[in-house]
C-alpha cells in the first residue's frame, strides 16, 4: 500500500515591494517612579492585557486597543502611593515607543488618520499624521477635577507623551459634551480610529515612504 506523503505547509510568497505583515515591539521602561513593559502588535485584532494600578486609565488603554486593533499588552508598577502623574505619562511613553519602534521606517502606511466621534451628548473630532514629527494640539475642557480617583488633567499628560515618543502630529478636539467619561472616552476612541487608519498598510503605496523627501520627520 502506497504512502502518502503529508504537505508541508508553506507561507505564501509576499508581494513583491510591500512591507511584512507583522509589525510588532516590546519596550520596556525603568526609572525610579515606574516600571513598565509593553508589546504591540500593529496587524492583530485589538486584544489586551492592560494592567497600570489605575482603574480608569486601564479602562482607556483597553478602548485604544480594541478600536485600533492594535493588540496591547502592558504591565505598570508605578509610585502610585504619590499620586498618579508618574504611571499614566510613563504608560503614554511606553505605549507610544512601541508604536514607534512596530512602524520603523513607516513604509507602506496610509499615514493621515481622522475620526468623528460620538457618545451619547459628547461629540469629538481627532486628526492624527504619523509624521514622525511629534506636535499635539489638545482642546479638551473637564468641567470636573477628578473622575473617580484620577485627576482629569491627567489626560493630556498621556496625549502628549504619547504624541512624542510614539512620532505623530496629533490634533484632538472636543466639539461638544457634558459627560466627563464621555468626553475623555471619545478621546481615546478618537486617537484609535485615526491610528488604525494611519498604521494600516496601504496597498498602493508598496514599501515607499509616503513623503517626497522619502523619509519621515524633521521638516515637512
């Protein structure tokens, strides 16, 4: 009786001029406020594992995950027995290196990102440019100090840290809203969308950079 030999199971050639699929990285930060590790995958599905010690900024990072379909793992000790400044700008810094080091040349990616978003009475507009040239243009009131046990100016510290080492211009407006969970959220939601788009890989653009100087940053 004949053998039948199995099929090894090959990955179909890449097309020709076009980036990997898999942009993934792992950073970690250690200084004597934090502790932090976190990993990225650029092409996943938006699964996470977010762990900071801040109920409220979990819930945040958890939503930039999901609505970006970046997967998200990260882990944060932090000086929280002070307050909460340290843990969330360091998570920013993290979160955005990472991005940052999964993009690498930014080859292939649509680059500009926008994003209109609704909850409830709250409505935000987020517009986002992987320049590789950080700038954050933040117009977001709380009408509160606090929400649950974290300082809402707090928020704008994680935007800007991010913004910086993750290499994006980043323009986040709150057009209207009352709610300041849905004010906040819809940030987050915002930024998500706008990266998703800007990450993706364009399936026109092959491995070029998409800039005429051929590299991303410095002057525009």
């Amino acid at each position: 009786m004949a053998k039948t030999k199995a099929k090894s199971k090959t990955k179909p050639p890449r097309a020709k001029g076009r980036p990997e699929s898999r942009r993934t990285a792992a950073v970690e930060r250690k200084t004597r406020e934090t502790r932090i590790t976190a990993r990225v995958n650029l092409d996943g599905s938006g699964r996470y594992s977010v762990k900071t010690g801040i109920g409220f900024l979990d819930h945040m990072l958890e939503q930039l995950s999901r609505h970006s379909l970046i997967d998200l793992e990260l882990e944060a000790h932090g000086d929280l027995h002070i307050d909460f400044h340290h843990t969330t700008e360091d998570t920013g810094y993290v979160v955005g290196e990472a991005v940052a080091k999964a993009l690498g040349e930014r080859k292939g990616i649509g680059r500009w990102g926008s994003a209109l978003v609704p909850m409830d009475e709250t409505l935000t507009r987020v517009a986002l440019d992987a320049s590789n040239r950080p700038y954050l243009i933040w117009k977001v009131k709380f009408s509160k100090p606090k929400l649950g046990e974290m300082d809402t100016e707090l928020f704008k510290e994680w935007f800007q840290a991010f913004v910086q080492s993750a290499g994006v211009t980043l323009h986040v407006e709150n057009l209207y809203g009352e709610n300041n969970h849905h004010i906040v959220e819809s940030c987050y939601k915002g930024l998500a969308r706008a990266l998703r788009q800007a990450v993706a890989i364009d399936p026109r653009g092959g491995a070029s950079v998409p800039s005429t100087k051929g590299v991303l940053g410095g002057s525009l």
